[in-house]
C-alpha cells in the first residue's frame, strides 16, 4: 500500500477576487470588548470577541497566528458544550464495496473487516467531539454494498462508485466515503478528496490494506476529511486561506502557531490542532454544504440567494452534452414555481455558500443539463452588469434576451462572465442554463449570480425573487 495522500480540487479558489471586500465586523471594537472581557474574567465572552476578529475580519498572517495562541490560553477556560443536541451536525455517508473485483483480480470483506469499518466512524465522531470541543457532532451511517465494484481509478473514485449509492438523496450528507480493500491492487494513494462532487457533498475514497491501518483510529478519516472542510471553508464559504492550513503541510501552521516536539507528537496531533484552534464556533456553524448560511466574507458580494429550478435534462449523446439543444422553449422563457416544462417541474432551491449546487439539486449529474431562474426586482430603470460563475457550460437571457453563451466546462467562480444590462423598473427575469459538460464526469455543478456596477459594486435596492413568489426583499 502506497502512503501517498492526494487531494483532487475540481473547484476554483475563489478568495483572490474577494479583495478589498472587508466583512462587516469593526476589528478594533471587537478586539476592545475582548480586552475587557479578560480583564473581567469572562472567558466565554473573550473567546466570542476574538473569534470574531478571527472568523470575520481581515488579519495578517502574524495577526492569525496571534489570535490562535488566544485561543488556545481562553478555550481551556470557556464554557465547552456537552449537549449533543445544541452542537451543529454534520452528516457522513460511508460506503464499503464487499467486493472489489477487476478481471481475475478479486478482494472480498470479511466479517471482522466490515466491523472496523463502522468502529471507525465511532472513533472518527468521538476525535471530532472532543477536538471541537462540542461544536460538532458527527452524524454517521457506514453500509456494506453487496454489488462488486468492477471498476478502479487507484481509488475508489467517485466516477466508478457514484451509481451504486442509490439509496443516497441529494442533499442529505456533508461527506461522503467509500472503501475497498485494495490489498494487491495497483493503487495510487491511500485516500483521495474532491469537492462537492457527490450528490452535493465532499467525497473521500479510501484503499483499505485490511490491516486496519485504514479502519483504525480514524485518523486516515480526519486527514482527509480535513481536506473536505478546507474545501467547504475556502471556496463555498470564501474564508481566507490563512485561517485553515492545507492538513498536507507537515504540521506547518506558521511561525509561532504549532510545531511538533520530535519524539512527542504525531501527525494526528497536527490535525487535532487544526480542528481545535483553527475553527471558531461560526465556522463549525457554517462549514456544511447542506444548509445555507451568509458570513461576512460571502455578504459583500450580495450574491442573488435562491432560485427556481428545472431539470435534469439528459445531453449524454448530443453535442456539447446538449449546450444548444433547447431542453424547453429557450425562445420563450416563463418560468414558475409548480410550472411543468419539458417533463419537469420548476423548484425552489438555496444557495449554499458561493453558489447553487445543482449536484445538491438533482441526480444524476453526467453530461446533464438544468435551468435556473430568478427575478431581480429594480427601483428604477438602470444600467447594470450581470455577473455570473457556472462550475460548467452556460447560457444565460435576460428577459428573453441572449446575454451570455459560453460552451467550455470550468470550475465554479463567480464574475466569470460580465455582461452590461439595462434594467427595468421593476421585475428583470434571469434565466441560466448549465450544462455539466463531462469532461470530468464527477465534476461540480453549479451557478451564482449577482448585479453591479461597472466597478463591480454590488447594486443598492435590488430585490430578488422567484417566479410565481413574493419577493425575498433588499438583499
């Protein structure tokens, strides 16, 4: 078994485009109600202040590295939560293939081996407990799938176990697993993660040796599940990267922040650290892809919050995955709530964090294509820019007018396309096709949309709503 981690990014790092957006959280006076706060032996309230300097303001990395060793004097003093039911839940979905079996080569489960895979995930929701500090509660589920796995990417990827996770709904879990024992198996690595390719959440495949170094004390789970949050926190959420550190970086957390003492501590001493001191209780909060949430870093954008929906539409077989085949009647578009177009039926669904995940949405994702629809409700007739991210190939109109066409798959952004719209008092419909192009068939899928001002500013007074609703109001 090799020992070569790797990690699969199949979004684009959307912080760099972020800059001079400052959250609106005033550094100075959190920092000065922190200060009291110690001096009156309120820990609890210390800990809340500089946690919101950490999680919602810009910092240098020195001013990071600060703020953490704060953490680390006030959390040993604070109020931990010792009641599951008050911790924000994140959900794991665990699959292991019995059977591994690629031509003459065949590697089945055994009774014992199938124990330790759901003894890890107890092990894997008590480390998170405890590292949290209660602000996490692991909600798992671990099920045999009897059907062989006839296909191996050097992983269990997900373009070769995706299809056999039927009873998995979209939506339902933050992270997914699956393993296979992959003893004698040409392998590339003993786990691998990639974004919100499944179903709507992070996946992680791991090669189990059988020996229970996969399924033992979990921390071959934590390693790459770190990774998982990384994603979450960076480019659903758009935290900046100095606050949570690759978890392959050698237990480097900067200067002055946490280093190994040589003969003392292990890897798993780092990632403990990370999850200890380099998430705050509003990063626990937030760092599930199943339930919407804004943090200042994602508010200054003002990015539209929902949208209808229709699909999925099949394009395997037609050209560009069906870019230019009209699912519905492109020429004529009125969307609405309960509406039945081209065998399906226009839905609400949330933004959560940087975009609508379609793979949130719908099922199968494969060379498939869906719509989405908004209206952005102006005070008054205006010049404005339409700025849209598509983690694929889109189409977008406003108010039945072609305003953007582009056919080539990319991760998902946001201002990818900027187009110059004249609005109209009052309703601006907004409709997007995305079209998942399959070049990476387990890519991400997903769209945003926001209206500014030629500098880019977010426009003032704009309210969104869905066709066939009542507007949302100022967002």
């Amino acid at each position: 078994m090799k020992t070569l981690w790797f990690t699969v990014c199949c979004l684009v790092a959307l912080t760099a485009s972020l800059a001079g957006a400052a959250p609106a959280v005033d550094a100075q006076a959190e920092r000065a109600a922190a200060a009291k706060a110690e001096q009156a032996g309120d820990s609890d309230a210390a800990l809340l202040h500089y946690e919101n300097v950490y999680d919602s303001t810009p910092c240098t990395p020195e001013e990071y590295v600060a703020l953490r060793r704060k953490f680390e004097e006030l959390q040993p003093k604070a109020k931990r939560n010792d009641d599951p039911a008050k911790a924000p839940v994140y959900h794991v979905r665990s699959f292991a293939f019995r059977t591994l079996q690629v031509g003459d080569r065949k590697n089945t489960y055994n009774e014992k081996q199938l124990k330790d895979f759901e003894k890890v995930h107890v092990a894997w929701a008590q480390e998170v407990w405890k590292a949290s500090s209660g602000q996490c509660r692991l909600d798992w589920k671990a099920t045999v799938i009897d059907k062989p796995l006839t296909r191996f990417d050097g992983f269990p990827s997900p373009e070769a176990c995706l299809l056999f996770f039927e009873a998995l709904k979209p939506g339902e879990a933050d992270h997914v697993t699956a393993y296979t024992l992959s003893s004698g198996f040409p392998s590339s690595c003993w786990g691998g993660t990639m974004g919100s390719v499944c179903k709507g959440a992070t996946y992680s495949g791991f090669n189990d040796g059988g020996d229970g170094g996969t399924c033992g004390d979990a921390e071959v789970q934590v390693h790459e599940w770190l990774h998982a949050l990384e994603m979450t926190l960076k480019w659903h959420q758009m935290y900046p990267d100095a606050i949570f550190p690759n978890p392959d970086a050698g237990c480097n957390c900067g200067p002055k922040c946490w280093q190994p003492t040589p003969g003392k501590n292990s890897l798993y001493d780092w990632y403990r650290h990370i999850l200890g001191v380099h998430m705050t209780r509003k990063m626990w909060r937030e760092v599930s892809l199943t339930r919407p949430s804004e943090n200042p870093w994602l508010a200054k954008l003002k990015l539209c919050p929902r949208f209808a929906t229709l699909g999925p539409f099949d394009g395997g077989g037609k050209d560009k995955n069906g870019f230019d085949a009209a699912f519905i009647d492109e020429a004529n578009l009125k969307p609405a709530l309960g509406k039945q177009e081209g065998g399906r039926t226009w839905r609400a669904a949330d933004r959560a964090g940087a975009f609508l995940n379609l793979a949130g949405v719908y099922y199968p994702v494969e060379r498939q294509a869906a719509y989405a629809a908004v209206i952005a409700r102006s005070p008054e007739a205006r010049a404005a820019q339409v700025r849209l991210g598509a983690a694929s190939a889109c189409k977008a109109w406003h108010n039945g007018k072609p305003i953007v066409s582009a056919p080539a798959w990319r991760g998902c952004g946001h201002d990818q396309d900027k187009v110059d719209v004249q609005l109209v008092k009052g309703d601006n419909l907004f409709v997007i096709k995305a079209v998942n192009s399959g070049n990476v068939d387990w890519a991400d899928w997903g769209v945003n949309l926001r209206l500014t001002d030629a500098a880019g500013q977010p426009l003032e007074g704009i309210e969104y709503a869905l066709p066939g609703e009542a507007a949302a109001g100022p967002r």
